[in-house]
C-alpha cells in the first residue's frame, strides 16, 4: 500500500495550510525544492513508520514467542554457508 502512495503522481490534490519554519522554507527556496513535494514525501514517509509501529504493536506477542523459540532452540533452517 505505501507504494501505492508514492507512485499515485495524478491523484487529486488538496491545498493545504502548512506551519514551516522559515530558515527551513528559505533553504528549500534557495535549492530550488519543491516545498509541496518535499512535505508530501515526508508525510508519505511518517505514515510509512506509524505503520511499521502499529504492526509492531499489534504483533507484539507473537514476535516475542518467536523470538524466545529461537533462542530456545535456534533457527528451524541452517543455511548452507552457516558453521554446523
């Protein structure tokens, strides 16, 4: 889904009021960045990690279970390149 996010160039845009600080808004001037796509992809990538956390969350016990089977027992496959 979050790709689906980036590549959706010709989706509807929406004006917004945004609060930025102006030494970070001069910069941006001053190299010729585009503040509205900068702020899009910066939020693109906000959501990206409340995601990732919100799985984390949710997934929070089985991870832990996981993870103690493994240092109980260790890995259920042993690559091939790995010391016996």
């Amino acid at each position: 889904m979050m790709n689906s996010l980036r590549e959706h160039k010709s989706s509807k845009r929406r004006p917004v009021n945004l609060t930025i600080r102006a030494d970070v808004l001069n910069e941006a001037k001053s190299l010729k960045v585009n503040a509205s796509q900068a702020a899009e992809l910066g939020i693109i990538d906000a959501i990206k990690k409340a995601r990732e956390q919100e799985w984390i969350q949710s997934h929070q016990k089985a991870l832990q279970a996981h993870n103690k089977r493994i240092e109980k027992d260790g890995p259920l496959l042993t690559p091939d390149w790995a010391d016996h």
